[in-house]
C-alpha cells in the first residue's frame, strides 16, 4: 500500500468521525444557545474535540492534496466537474468550515455564555461540510 493510499483511506475514515463531530457540536451549541446557558466543561470539550477532529481532517485533507495530483493545476481539465470539485472546491470550502469552527470555538472560550451567533457558526461549518463531501465515494 502506497503512502497516497495510507493517506486517502485515513482521511476518508476520519470523515465519518468529523461529521459526527460537527452534528454533535451544532447540537450542543444550539441546545445551549437557545436555553441561555452558561458555558460549562461538557460544552468547552465538545468544542475542543470538534476543533481537533476538524485540523487533523485538514492536515490529513492538505497531504493528500499535495501526495495527490491535484495541486498541479496546469495538468488538470478544470472544466470536468469531479477534477474542478477535488481540485479547487473541495479544500477551499472544507477549509472554510475548519475555519468557522476554529472561530466558534474561540467565541465559547471567551464568553461565559453560548450565544445563537457560535450556533450558527456551527450550521455554516456543518453545511460547508456535507455541500463537499464526494457522495458518489462515500456512498460506492
């Protein structure tokens, strides 16, 4: 098995755990945005965790990208769809959600409650995240 392959079946795997992450957040966050409740431990490690998940989904996402051929531009038809969606779409929008995340994260450690702004951040970083998913792997 080549290092390409090592790469792409973890990144792949941890997928499923960075969704479950990223619905477990947006729950959490909600839940506690709506019933004005102060940040605890509970809320402060579900952030924390869905932080980790997301960067090591991303540095995983970031060698592949780089291992892969998709980083060499001027080799690719970025007119066919899956190339343009591997190639351009897929990081920069899944790089978005790590983003987005990461700024939640900071909110809920500065604040002594959640507030409906970090729970939205969190259903901006989910969507962001099942928009790019490649369904037509996941699902094969």
């Amino acid at each position: 098995m080549s290092f390409y392959q090592i790469i792409q079946h973890f990144h792949s795997g941890w997928a499923y755990l960075t969704v479950l992450v990223a619905i477990i957040f947006f729950l959490a966050v909600s839940f506690y945005a709506l019933n004005k409740k102060h940040r605890d431990s509970t809320i402060t490690k579900i952030s924390f965790y869905t932080t980790l998940v997301f960067h090591v989904q991303m540095l995983a996402g970031i060698i592949l990208y780089f291992v892969s051929g998709y980083s060499k531009w001027g080799n690719l038809n970025l007119e066919e769809d899956k190339v343009r969606l591997l190639a351009i779409e897929h990081p920069l929008i899944m790089f978005t959600a790590v983003i987005l995340i990461t700024v939640a994260n900071s909110k809920i450690k500065k604040s002594e409650t959640i507030k409906i702004p970090v729970a939205i951040l969190g259903l901006f970083a989910l969507a962001c995240v099942l928009s790019m998913i490649p369904w037509s792997a996941w699902l094969s």
